[in-house]
C-alpha cells in the first residue's frame, strides 16, 4: 500500500535534525564523565564554560 510506504518516509527525521541531536547527545554525554577521566583530562580547559554546552569538545593535542 502507498499510504506505509508515506508513513515510513515521513518517520525519518531531516538530517539536519538527526545531525543535531547526535551532537546534542554526545555533548550531554561528555558533560556527565568526571572531570578524572582520561577523556575529559585531554580536552581544552574552556569546553567545560556554560557557552560551550551544545559544542562538541574539540580535541587539545598537547606537544
């Protein structure tokens, strides 16, 4: 029938919507690690600020 295949499409999300929930997630997700995580301990000292919450954290590479 016509009318699932139309349901089907329209259960799927725009990917710019799908694209900023993922990176809404993962940002949620880093906030929740403790600050002693080896992960966290890697990544610019500003990402932590309340401007940044949305932001994925941005690599800091020390040399």
């Amino acid at each position: 029938m016509p009318t699932k295949v139309l349901k089907v499409d329209m259960a799927v999300l725009p990917l710019e919507i799908m694209l900023d929930m993922v990176v809404r997630s993962y940002a949620n997700r880093m906030h929740r690690i403790k600050e002693t995580n080896l992960i966290i301990e890697r990544l610019s000292e500003d990402w932590r600020q309340e401007d940044h919450m949305t932001n994925p954290p941005h690599y800091h590479q020390e040399n």
